[in-house]
C-alpha cells in the first residue's frame, strides 16, 4: 500500500467519527435552552423577564429560544432581509412571514397579500413574529394557531428522527398528540453547500401522514374531490416527470437527470445526491408543492401558484424571486407533472421594467 493511500484510509476513518455538536440527536445539555433562576454573573438571562418564564427558558418563548442559535446560523432559517435570504436547505425561511406583500398575480401590487400567508407564523415576539392573522386552526385540522412554534414540530428535548421531528404517539406542548410518524429521509448538511437537483433532502416517505397529524387528510381525502398527497404517481406521470425539461423542451429530459428539487416526489430511494427521476410507486406529497418553514410565495408554496410565467415572480409585489430551475419561457412547476404547457406559445416572461 502506498503511503498515499494509508493516509486517505486515516482521513476516511476520521471523518466517519460522530460529531459531537449541540442537540446530538437526542437532548442537548439543559442550559443551552433552560436558566433554572434567571440569573448569571448577577445579570438577567432573559432581560424582557425578570420575573422568569414558564419553562424556564433562556429567551421569551420556545421559538425565541430556537431562534437564538437558528435565526443565522446552524442552518440560518430565519435570516435578517426577505429580500437577501439565507441558503435555501429545504424547509424555507421563516423571514418572509414579515414581508407586506406576497402577491405576484395579475395587479398584485395593488392588491396586497401579507406575510401572514408565507408558511408557518411563529409565537416569537422577540424575533417580531406572531400567530397567523388569518387562520385561526390548520386548515383541515384543529391545531390552533396561536401557540405554532418550532416546538409544534420539532421536538426541543430531541429525537432520533428526521431534523428532530415528532413522531406518532408523541404529546406536542403538553396538550396535542401525534398520530403518525415522522417522516423518512434524510437531510443536507446544516452548513456548506445548500440545495440543488444533486445536493436536497432526500424525501423517502411519510411526509404526507406527517403533515396530517395537524392538517387532518387534506388534501388526500377519498371523498373530497381534492388533489392527492401520498399517493403513487403511476407510470404515465412519472414518464412525464422523466422526460420534462421545461416549457421550452417538453420531452428533452432523461430519467438519469430528471430530479427537480423544485419539485421533489418521495420514494424509498432516493438519496441526497439521487438525480434520478421517480418510478411508477414514487409517491406525490404536500412537499411537491409546499416547503415545511415558509417561502416568499403564498401557502409556502415552492413556487408562486399564482403567476403564469415564474420569470414574474417577485415583480409586481416586490418579493424576493424564488430561484427559476428551467429558462424565461418557463410556466408553472404543476407541469413537472402534467405538461399542460406541452402546446404553448413560448413567451418570454421576463418583465418590462
Ligand atoms: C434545545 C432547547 C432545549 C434543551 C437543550 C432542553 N430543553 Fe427543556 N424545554 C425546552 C422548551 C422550548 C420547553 C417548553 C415546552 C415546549 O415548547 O415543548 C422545554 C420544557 C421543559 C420542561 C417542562 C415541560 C416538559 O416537557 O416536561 C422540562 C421539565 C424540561 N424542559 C427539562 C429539560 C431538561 C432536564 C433538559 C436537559 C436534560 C432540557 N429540558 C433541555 C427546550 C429545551
Ligand atoms: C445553543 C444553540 C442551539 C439552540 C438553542 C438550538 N439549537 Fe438546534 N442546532 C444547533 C446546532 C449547533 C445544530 C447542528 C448540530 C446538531 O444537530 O447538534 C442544531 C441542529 C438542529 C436541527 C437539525 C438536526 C438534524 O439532525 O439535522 C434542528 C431541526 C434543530 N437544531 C432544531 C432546534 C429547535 C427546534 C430548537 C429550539 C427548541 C433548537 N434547535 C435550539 C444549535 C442550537
Ligand atoms: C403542529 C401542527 C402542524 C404541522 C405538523 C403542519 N402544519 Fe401546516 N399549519 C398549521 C397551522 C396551525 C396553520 C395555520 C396557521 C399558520 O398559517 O401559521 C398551518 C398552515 C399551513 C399552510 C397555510 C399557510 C398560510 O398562511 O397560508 C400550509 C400551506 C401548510 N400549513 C402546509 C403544511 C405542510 C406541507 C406540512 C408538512 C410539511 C404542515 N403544514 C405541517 C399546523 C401544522
Ligand atoms: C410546521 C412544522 C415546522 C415548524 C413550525 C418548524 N419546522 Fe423546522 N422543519 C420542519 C420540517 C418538516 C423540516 C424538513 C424540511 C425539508 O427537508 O424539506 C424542517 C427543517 C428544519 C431545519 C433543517 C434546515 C432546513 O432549512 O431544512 C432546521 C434547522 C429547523 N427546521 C429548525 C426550525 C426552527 C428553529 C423552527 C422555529 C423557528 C422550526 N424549524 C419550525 C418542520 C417545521
Ligand atoms: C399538487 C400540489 C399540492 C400538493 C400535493 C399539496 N398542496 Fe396544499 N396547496 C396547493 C395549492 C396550489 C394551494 C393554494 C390553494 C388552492 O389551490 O386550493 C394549497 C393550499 C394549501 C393550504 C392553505 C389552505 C387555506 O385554506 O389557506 C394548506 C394548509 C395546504 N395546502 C396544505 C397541504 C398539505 C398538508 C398537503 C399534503 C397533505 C398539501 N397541501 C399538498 C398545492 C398543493
Ligand atoms: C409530483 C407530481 C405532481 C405535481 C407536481 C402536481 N401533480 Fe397533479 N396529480 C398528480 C397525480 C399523481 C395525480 C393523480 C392522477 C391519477 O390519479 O390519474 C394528479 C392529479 C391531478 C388532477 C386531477 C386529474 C384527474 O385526472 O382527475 C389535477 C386537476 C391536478 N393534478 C392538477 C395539478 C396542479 C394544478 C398542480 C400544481 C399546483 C399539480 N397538479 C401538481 C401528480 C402531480
């Protein structure tokens, strides 16, 4: 063997060595999120409480708490300009819920739609962040919306899930249970590169049942007429799925390249460096369409259901520009799935400034 490769064998076996950080995939040290008497070096822990907080904690409330290491680090998912966000990593930033207007339809600008519809709002005052305006519980379910926090679904004393999600049988902030599980795949690095069609979570199943656990069957109802989650995408969308490469190239893809994290499926298979398009049993989900935190479209949708063209997004409401992943001819992202674009003019959709 040569010394060369005894030292890449050294490194590899370094590198295989757990890394010790904060949460370690169950419960971190206390401190890093409990005071247990408000009080250090004779100086309050939490400045706006001196009388303390309910449990305990270092800052306000749970997502405060969070926040406080998560707004622009250790993963950065709320970032400080909705215009300039931090690296997309899968879930979205939370940071659009302060934009005032979302809406990029036809006279958007004139017709407002508030932040409030960008995803998840968050009790975190301290970060200026409060419960949705508009919606009083999650459609189609019953959790309410003045207590949704990083800790409706990350469990804050941890778990050896997904990104620390809860799972079935779980009590979420003492009063509300779980029923499914949490969802299998496997996640992209908290620093470094962000997401790309080679570098996205790796979606592996269950995110459908998981997002019910608040919003009920939703979408995936079989007496509803509504659009199916969960459910496999059969062997003529999937076909689809593999050759679509945009409006401007309807059957030029390859199932080799097809993967669009803008438009992710589930499948058992998948791994986050999968380029590979969907089989017949690769499953629609609530994140084909929807990011988990929130986006700078409204329902945190993973591009603005309510342009035509994605080149005019963020035009007409002066929000942050979700990243176009095809070319300025480009229409909607459903067409991934349904190339209802296939016998479309091609128009330029850049906007006239
Ligand atoms: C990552 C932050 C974090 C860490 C680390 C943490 N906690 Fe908590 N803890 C919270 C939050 C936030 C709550 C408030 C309840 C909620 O939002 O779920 C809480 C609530 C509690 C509660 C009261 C409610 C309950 O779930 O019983 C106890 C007791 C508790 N923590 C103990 C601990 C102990 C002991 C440790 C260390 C072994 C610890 N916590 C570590 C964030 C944390
Ligand atoms: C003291 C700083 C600190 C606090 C407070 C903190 N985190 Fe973290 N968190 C980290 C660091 C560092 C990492 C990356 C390494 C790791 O998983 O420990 C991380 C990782 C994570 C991850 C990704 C885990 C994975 O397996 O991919 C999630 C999700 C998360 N934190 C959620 C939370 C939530 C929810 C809270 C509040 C209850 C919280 N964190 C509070 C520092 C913190
Ligand atoms: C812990 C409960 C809970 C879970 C889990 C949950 N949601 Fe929600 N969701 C809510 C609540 C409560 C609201 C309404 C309040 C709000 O919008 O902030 C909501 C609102 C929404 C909205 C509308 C946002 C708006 O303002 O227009 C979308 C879209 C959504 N959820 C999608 C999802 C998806 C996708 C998942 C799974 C990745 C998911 N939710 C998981 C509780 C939850
Ligand atoms: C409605 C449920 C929900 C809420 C509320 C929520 N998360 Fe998440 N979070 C998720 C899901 C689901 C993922 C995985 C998303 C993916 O990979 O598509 C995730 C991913 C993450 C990650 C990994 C990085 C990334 O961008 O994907 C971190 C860190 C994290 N969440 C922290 C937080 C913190 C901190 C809060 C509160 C400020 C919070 N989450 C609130 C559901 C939630
Ligand atoms: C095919 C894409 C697609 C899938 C899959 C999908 N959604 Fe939606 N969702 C949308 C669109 C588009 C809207 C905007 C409103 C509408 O068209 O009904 C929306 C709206 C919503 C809203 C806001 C409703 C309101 O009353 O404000 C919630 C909540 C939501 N979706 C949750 C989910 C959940 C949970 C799942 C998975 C069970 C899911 N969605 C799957 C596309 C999708
Ligand atoms: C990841 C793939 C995927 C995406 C993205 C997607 N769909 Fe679908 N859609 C499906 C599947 C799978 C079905 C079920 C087809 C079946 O049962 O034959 C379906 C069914 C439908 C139907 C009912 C058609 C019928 O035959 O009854 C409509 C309408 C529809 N989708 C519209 C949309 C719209 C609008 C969007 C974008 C907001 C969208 N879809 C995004 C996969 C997708």
């Amino acid at each position: 063997m040569s010394k060369l490769i005894v030292l890449a064998v050294g490194l590899l076996v370094v590198a295989a060595a757990p890394v010790r950080a904060f949460h370690d995939e169950g419960v971190a040290h206390c401190n890093g999120c409990h005071t247990m008497h408000n009080s250090e070096d004779g100086q309050l822990v939490d400045p706006d409480a001196p009388h303390g907080n309910p449990w305990l904690l270092v800052d306000e409330t749970p997502s405060d708490v969070c926040l406080g290491c998560h707004a622009t680090r250790s993963g950065a998912v709320f970032s400080v300009d909705p215009l300039n966000p931090a690296t997309e990593r899968g879930a979205g930033n939370f940071i659009f819920l302060t934009d005032d207007n979302l809406n990029d339809g036809h006279s958007g600008a004139s017709n407002p739609i508030s932040g409030d519809a960008a995803g998840h709002n968050l009790n975190a005052p301290g970060h200026g962040l409060a419960a949705d305006g508009t919606l009083n519980n999650a459609p189609g379910g019953t959790f309410p919306a003045s207590v949704l926090g990083c800790t409706s679904c990350h469990d804050p004393h941890g778990t050896q899930d997904f990104r620390l999600l809860y799972g079935a049988g779980r009590t979420v902030q003492d009063f509300y249970t779980f029923t499914n599980a949490a969802p299998t795949a496997v996640g992209i690095g908290l620093s470094g590169a962000g997401e790309s069609n080679s570098n996205h979570t790796a979606y592996q199943g269950g995110m459908s049942a998981w997002c019910g656990n608040c919003h009920g069957n939703f979408h995936n109802n079989n007496t509803d007429l509504v659009h199916p989650s969960g459910q496999a995408l059969g062997g003529t969308i999937s076909q689809i799925y593999d050759l679509y490469n945009g409006t401007s190239d309807i059957s030029g893809g390859a199932h080799a390249t097809a993967y669009l994290a803008s438009v992710p499926f589930e499948d058992a298979g998948n791994a986050t460096n999968s380029t590979v398009g969907p089989t017949g049993t690769s499953q629609v989900s609530c994140i084909s369409c929807h990011r988990a935190h929130a986006t700078s479209a409204p329902n945190a949708g993973r591009w603005d259901f309510n342009v035509t063209g994605l080149a005019e997004d963020g035009h007409e409401s002066g929000s942050y520009t979700i990243p176009n992943p095809y070319d300025e001819f480009q229409r909607s992202l459903c067409n991934k799935c349904h190339k209802k674009d296939e016998f479309d003019a091609l128009i330029d959709f850049t906007p006239v400034p």
